[in-house]
C-alpha cells in the first residue's frame, strides 16, 4: 500500500505528528485551514486534519481520493458533516482528550472574574494601589454556579466548583431531571431560570442553529448586576455585541470567553474595550496533555479509517453505510 497522503491545516502536537511520521504518511502542512489554501494539496490527498479552519461539500466533491477528515476535538461546527456522510467520509473527532483541561479553563475563569483579577492587575501596572479597595471582588462559596449544557466537561466543571462550595444548577434538554438529582445538583428546565439564579454561568453547548446567539441582550438582562458570563464552548453561541453592551453599561460584572465568532480575532474587536472582560485565544483545550491527547487521536484514527477500517470514534457513523465501505 503506498503511503497515505495527508493534508493538514497547522502542525499537531509532537505526539500527533510522530503517529503519523510512524506510519510512514506522506504529510503537507498548509499553516491555513481555508478550504481555498488547502485545496491544491487536497485534491490527491487520502485525508484532512483540520486544527483550525473548515471544509465545505464544494471541496470534498474536489478531492476523490478523500477517505477521512479528522477534527483534534469534538467540534465540528466548521465541517459539512452531512456532505461528508454522503459521500461516505468519516469525520473523525477526539472525545474526552481535553474535557478536563477545558473544564479547568473554564473554572480558572470564574475564579479570575470573582476575584477581579484582569482589572486590578492593569490598574496595579498604572500605579492605582487604591483599586484594592473597590470592594468587587467576592468569594465563591456559597454562590451558583449554572451550566447551560452539562456533558463530559459541564460535569467536571461541576466537580470542580463543587469543590469549592459552589452550588450546581444545570440546565440541558438533553438530560433528565431524575439523572441531574442524582448527582445532587439542581435541574432547570428553561434556560432563563438558570440566568435569574445564578452567580456565574458558564456554556457548555455545541454551536448549531439552535444555540447560534442563543444569549442575547434580552438574556443577559435576565443575570443578576454581580454575574459572571463564562464561554468556552463555541464563538457564536453569545450574541458579541449584546455582550460588549451588557459589559459597558453593566448589566453583569464580568465575563470571559475562550472562543469568538471570528478567529483570530482583530486587535480593533469592540470585545477589547471592555476592561471587564477576559478573553484567551481558544486555548482552554491546549494544555500539553490535551494538545497529545487530540493530536494523537485524531492521526491514529485519520489512519485507521484509511486503511479501511471502521474507526469508532467518528461523529457521523452513517457515513461507514456508504457504498464504498461494502466488502
């Protein structure tokens, strides 16, 4: 069997490449991940890794030899996943590698926001000592915690603020009340209860035309003056300037995102002119174990699935129904 060719939009983790480099692939590295840029390299290619970018039907209808797209995490937002059932493309994700790594991002954040971290530091740097004594900063005990969306990572989260005596609202239309009971935190079942309750909110949903703005100023109106607004799901899923409005004229405390709409973001985003609001480059997954864990699975399933074999960790399964996977 030749050596399979693999496109991949910017370089993995060490580990990852070294899967790859083992099995002897054939790897371009594009350092873009606009299906325009990929394109020359992809038309003979057997497979995609796509860190950061995104990958249409126009483009898969392009490359014939295409066997395998393969995404380091569990976001497929940026992929036509049903083109890519129907053309019998597995599209290969890395489930659990970096729940716990986001989980902590997203708790660090929280923790920075109630402390008000951001803010002191840049006034310290201009020599404002007195800005210990606005009084904004507050414990976490005691307080709420609610999660819209409580998967793999929502349930570390809650773990975690637990663990610091935080109480746990969730809400999640994909979960029961009886199951969130269980675990001994409380079940809501609109999203606009959990808003009104609680002290920080953090999102923990995939982005599709459901949740596309699904916080927008009429929900961030509902959060208490004292709230926190944490997002390290998808960019899209807050409506940005009802959010750079709510900061400015202070309808909640603070907020922090790991993901925006555009990415990268431009240095002149209106997100930048709030001084109460974190922002880090959709980096809450990156940490070194989590960059090895996705890399890793993403190249060892890349491979799998184009040496002909069903590989299980795929977000459209459908796809191994295709005529070219009957033997």
């Amino acid at each position: 069997m030749a050596a399979p060719k693999i496109v991949i939009s910017h370089r993995l983790h060490d580990d990852g490449m070294a899967v790859l480099e083992k099995a002897g692939a054939d790897v371009a590295i594009i350092g873009s991940g606009k299906p325009e840029d990929m394109l020359p390299a992809l038309k003979d290619a057997d497979g995609v890794i796509i860190r950061i970018g995104s990958i249409d039907k126009g483009t898969m209808l392009q490359c014939p030899n295409l066997k395998a797209i393969g995404r380091p995490g569990v976001g497929v937002d940026d992929v036509d996943v049903a083109a890519a059932t129907e053309l019998g493309i597995p599209v290969v994700i890395a489930p659990g590698a970096n729940t716990r790594s986001v989980a902590e991002h997203a708790m660090a954040m929280i923790f920075a926001c109630a402390k008000n971290m951001l803010v002191c530091d840049h006034e310290m740097r201009k020599g404002n000592f007195g800005i210990r004594s606005e009084y904004k900063a507050y414990e976490l005990y005691g307080k709420t915690l609610g999660l819209i969306g409580c998967g793999h990572i929502g349930k570390i989260l809650a773990e975690l603020a637990t663990g610091v005596g935080m109480k746990i609202l969730v809400y999640d239309p994909f979960l029961k009340a009886e199951t969130v009971a269980d675990w001994g935190y409380g079940y809501r079942a609109e999203m606009e209860d959990i808003l009104k309750e609680a002290d920080a909110v953090s999102v923990h949903t995939p982005l599709t035309d459901a949740t596309r703005g699904m916080i927008g100023a009429r929900e961030l109106q509902l959060m208490k003056k004292t709230a926190i607004l944490v997002n390290c799901a998808r960019g899209g899923i807050i409506d940005e300037a009802a959010l750079v409005r709510a900061l400015r004229e202070d309808w909640i405390q603070a907020a922090a995102t790991d993901v925006v709409v555009q990415e990268p973001i431009r240095t002149d985003d209106p997100l930048f002119s709030c001084d109460n609001l974190i922002v880090t480059p959709h980096m809450a997954g990156q940490t070194k174990e989590a960059a090895s864990g996705v890399a890793t699975l993403a190249a060892e399933g890349v491979l799998a699935v184009i040496r002909g074999e069903k590989w299980d960790k795929v977000c459209n399964p459908d796809a191994y129904r295709h005529g070219r996977w009957e033997k």
